[in-house]
C-alpha cells in the first residue's frame, strides 16, 4: 500500500495551567460570541478550542499565534474586544530566554577549535566546583585551594577561571545573605521600614463594562463556499452568500465586507452605508463604531459621521447610553453629546 500523504497540523498547545488570571469568573467564563468578533476571527478562535474570555486571558500575546490561521490583525481585534472588560493578556516572564547556539565546527580553523576545548575544560571545572558546593564544602576551604593552585604556578587558563570561580562566590554569597533578610524579617535585624503604599493610597475597585449578551436574530449567517450570506429561522436561504465576511443582524442592520471594506446592508439586501470602512461594528442605541485607516469613531445608519475619528479604538455602545474609547493609551466612556469620561 502507498504511504498516506495526509497532512496532519498540529494542535496550538494549551497554557500551562499554573497561571490563573486576577478577574471575576463571571468575566472569565464569558463566551467569546459576546465579544463582537468578525465571524472568521470568532471562527477561528473556536476552532482553536478558545470558547471563553478565561482561555484569552490565560494566554501571552504572542502565544496566540499558535492558533491555525490567527495573526497580527486578528489579535489587534481581539485586543480591542476585551479592553473594555477591564482584562488583558497574560503578562510576559521577565527577562528573555536566549537560545544557545550549538559551537560551529571550522577544521579549517584550528585557533577557534583550542578556543572551544578550552571552553570545554572550563564547563567541567566549573561542574566540578559545583560538586564541591554540593558536599557542603566550606567556602574558605575552596578559596584557599585556588589560591595554593595560583602559587604552584597554574596554567594562565586556569588562575583565569579561579578569578571568575570567585567572583561567582561572592555574587552567591551576596544573594544568600539577602535572601537570609528577607526570610527573617525583622527578626534580630534592623527594621523593615518598607511603607505599604496601597494602604495608604487604596485603589478603587474595578469595574467592568456591563456584558452585553447575544441576542438571536431572525437572520442567522451561514457559510458557503468561503462566502457568507443569512438565512431565515426555517432555514431558508434570504441573503446569498456573496460576503467575504459578515456581522450578526442588530437593529436590522448588519456590516459586511466586500473587496477588503465594510458597509451596512438592511434585511433587503440593499447596500444602505457604502464599502469604505477598515473594519466595522455591529449598530447599538443607532450608532455603530467603525475604523478608517488607523482611527475609530462612530456613524449612525445614514452612514452620516456622529464622532470624528480621532480614537484608537471603540466598541460599540453598552446600551446605557455610552460607549468606550481609547485614546493616547486610556480608555474612557463617551455619550451621545461626544463628552468623553476618562479614567
């Protein structure tokens, strides 16, 4: 039998599961269908197991490109979309892991390969400093012997890595003694006199956005053929699949896309807001934030422009009469008279 030449990709590895993120688990728990994702980045996400906020949250920025078909685009939405939550990533460790690189082999090159024994020679003395410390050998008696290795005479090579052998000693003895301080305490020692700042200046306590639930419309979207169109509750086909991408029906309006822009068709299909906008959101109180180039603001169903676009970002309207912006890295609410509350 033929060898089968099916392609198998892998699935995008799950976070370590010792990281819990600081929020609510009524946010957590959140599906991502509340988030006001395009349909493919939804899509996406799911078909990468990520159903809830939590599992975005549990995640670093760059972890989520392990997902199949997510990409920079894709994660400056997904950003957008819970921003307003009051949650973000999970934080990087810090420092950056470097990656050793293996010594190149040049027989050509005889210099660099005595470089590298030597090396070689070092890695095993410092092993065997390593044994020496793990039988509790007293750090003076080491010392010691280093120094009687430098009056015997000892290669260059080696009084080179005895000096380096000590100062690692003593930048181990400095991290032991601090780290004897903070162990204790103020027990037998000076005081701590470190000031609790929180106390003094507490934080308000967060508050997030209102979740704003799907809601099912007539119209459900369905896929063919790698277009999207709608159908009506029976299942019939009333809007064709034509659509590169498209939103869920809200107040009888929906954003699709056609040749890389978005507009507003109704429930006639009748392109009623023309193709021109870089990405679009779903129409809330009438008004629907959309993005021109690299600024957001807000239309209303005539397409006519209620806010400027002057904001990073903006998600749609809560349905308490606000909607959030972000602006020179704040966010704030803004209200139908354009007056913005920053916090």
């Amino acid at each position: 039998m033929g060898k089968n030449n099916r392609h198998w990709h892998k699935k995008p590895q799950r976070p370590g599961t010792d990281y819990k993120p600081p929020y609510s688990e009524d946010v957590l728990n959140m599906s991502v269908e509340g988030l006001n994702l395009s349909a493919e980045t939804l899509e996406i996400l799911q078909k990468g197991g990520i159903n809830t906020v939590g599992n975005i949250v549990s995640r670093r920025k760059n972890e989520m490109y392990k997902v199949q078909n997510f990409n920079k685009k894709r994660l400056f939405e997904v950003v957008n979309a819970i921003s307003p939550l009051g949650v973000d990533f999970r934080p990087d460790e810090n420092g950056v892991e470097k990656k050793e690189e293996a010594p190149r082999q040049n027989d050509n090159n005889p210099r660099g390969n005595e470089r590298r024994e030597g090396d070689k020679r070092a890695d095993d003395r410092r092993k065997d400093v390593r044994g020496d410390r793990a039988q509790d050998k007293p750090l003076g008696d080491r010392r010691q012997e280093r120094r009687d290795d430098m009056k015997k005479g000892a290669p260059t090579e080696e009084r080179r890595q005895a000096r380096d052998d000590r100062r690692d000693d003593r930048r181990d003895d400095r991290r032991d003694k601090q780290g004897d301080r903070q162990q204790n305490g103020n027990k037998g020692g000076k005081q701590n006199n470190a000031v609790d700042f929180s106390k003094i200046f507490p934080r308000e306590k967060l508050v997030h956005s209102p979740r704003i639930e799907p809601e099912k419309d007539i119209y459900t979207k369905f896929q063919r053929a790698g277009k999207w169109g709608f159908k009506d509750q029976n299942g019939k086909e009333v809007i064709p699949p034509i659509y590169t991408e498209a939103l869920a029906f809200k107040e009888d309006m929906a954003a699709v896309e056609m040749n890389g822009l978005f507009g507003y068709i109704n429930r006639e299909n009748v392109l009623v807001i023309p193709y021109k906008y870089d990405t679009a959101g779903s129409f809330s109180e009438g008004w629907a934030n959309v993005t021109l180039g690299e600024k957001c603001g807000y239309v209303d169903k005539t397409g006519r422009e209620m806010v400027p676009f002057i904001y990073d970002a903006a998600t749609p309207f809560t349905g308490e009469g606000y909607g959030r912006v972000k602006k020179d890295g704040r966010w704030g609410n803004i209200r139908k008279d354009g007056e913005v509350s920053w916090q």
